[in-house]
C-alpha cells in the first residue's frame, strides 16, 4: 500500500510537485525551540540536545510523512538512566504503521502523560542498556491526522492535494486563470495557516520531551516566511508564532 501511493503520486507531475508543496510549506522556517524566556542552564541543555540530533532531516521527513500518509512516527531514545531524553529520530512512514503491532520499541501517543515513561523506564534506571531494556529506552510515537475511516496507511484523498494551481506553476502564462502577485500571495498565507493543525500534531512529542526534560518556560514553534506587499520594502519575513511579545524577527 504505501509504495503503490508513492508511485501514484510520483507518475503525475502535478500531484507530486502539489504534495512536495505541501511538505515544504508544512516545514515553514523548520522547528525550533523557544527558549526567549528559560534559564541559561535550560538553554545550554537545549542547544546541547539540538547540537546532539539532526532536527532539520527529521522535521522535513516527518512533514513528508504526514502529507504521503497522514501520519508521522518519531522515536525518542533515553540515556542510560532513563533520566533524560537525548534522542528524537524518524522512523520512515512507509515502514510503519499506525497500528499497535508487536515492536522493539515501547509504543506510547504523545498526548500520555510522560510520567508513563519515567514508571515504564524507572526499571532500567541503574542498568547498562541492552537488548532486553531496549523497550524501555527508546519509545515510538505515532501522531495520526484525525480521518473518518480507519487504515493502516490512508490513502490520497485528491489528485492536487489542496494545492491551488497557481501556486506551483501548473497554469503557465497570465490569463484569467493565472491570479496576479497579490492573489499568490494571499494564497500562499492560506496555506501556511492550514498547517496549524499539522503542526499542533507533530508539536506533541516535542512537548513531551521538554515536559520530561523539565525545560521550564521552553516550546517548540515553526516559524514561517510571510511574503509582504511592496510598501513594505522588502521582499518578505520571518513570523515566530510563540514570541510572547514581537512576532516579527529579523528581516529576511
């Protein structure tokens, strides 16, 4: 199933520039964690846990997975003590399923309450890690988009994706169908505001790992690039949804 989507998708050159569209607006200016109001400590171990894990390749795959798919799979991984989470990974949707089948891998929805963890793993607290408490070391976490049906891997659900046409080309030249700058750009803050239910879904693991962090005063946030009008004198900016007091950052 999740190969013979692949390949659906890949076929038509509109679908698939539509649902690369999609991963890349859903990715925005990429996940960050807001660390404007913690401590210097909070924000030493922050940098450290970002330095430590690839977030840029596991964000844009995650955003991919959830437009192929309509649901994303991130595996957190704990240190030795179980004490701290030190590792967030994807693990590829077209491997995996929204079920809860028999895995490696503790399987737990974002929306528990992290002290599940901290039980679960309070065994492996003084161990090494092994192949035994590998189960309690690292844990999958399924975020699925709400859908009236019930599958394994859902299937597409239309031939653009939700992507109007003139805003990946497929309409070429300047006729009626062709909106102007203006309607573009509108557009375009369309499609960044509808990903906001996707970004509440994939923000839900990341508040699980600041919650079990103990990361006081940290969120997770995606900012995204506005495109401006030209009274504006320059080209567009950069929103940070979670700023407590200026949304506008510097100037892109």
């Amino acid at each position: 199933m999740p190969y013979n989507i692949i390949d659906l998708i890949e076929s038509d050159e509109t679908m698939s520039t539509c649902q690369m569209f999609n991963a890349e607006v859903c990715y925005g200016s990429g996940l960050v964690y807001n660390t404007d109001q913690a401590t210097a400590q909070v924000h030493k171990e922050v940098d450290e846990f970002l330095a430590d894990n690839d977030i840029t390749t596991y964000f844009l795959g995650v955003c991919q997975d959830f437009k192929h798919f309509g649901f994303a799979v991130s595996v957190i991984i704990l240190n030795e003590d179980a004490s701290r989470i030190v590792r967030i990974v994807r693990k590829q949707a077209c491997y995996s399923t929204t079920s809860r089948l028999p895995t490696r891998f503790g399987t737990i929805s974002s929306r528990s309450r992290a002290s599940r963890i901290v039980s679960s793993s309070r065994n492996v607290s003084t161990r090494r890690r092994t192949t035994s408490s590998t189960s309690l070391l690292a844990w999958k976490i399924v975020e699925k988009c709400s859908s009236p049906h019930s599958m394994f891997h859902p299937t597409v659900r239309s031939s653009t994706m939700r992507v109007h046409s003139n805003l990946v080309g497929s309409v070429p030249g300047k006729s009626q169908t062709n909106n102007s700058g203006s309607d573009k750009r509108e557009l375009y803050t369309i499609a960044l505001t509808l990903q906001k239910p996707y970004h509440d879904l994939l923000f839900s693991v990341h508040r699980l790992i600041i919650r079990f962090n103990k990361w006081t005063a940290v969120k997770p946030d995606c900012p995204f690039i506005q495109l401006t009008t030209l009274d504006e004198n320059k080209d567009a900016k950069q929103v940070l949804l979670n700023k407590p007091k200026d949304n506008e950052l510097s100037d892109k």
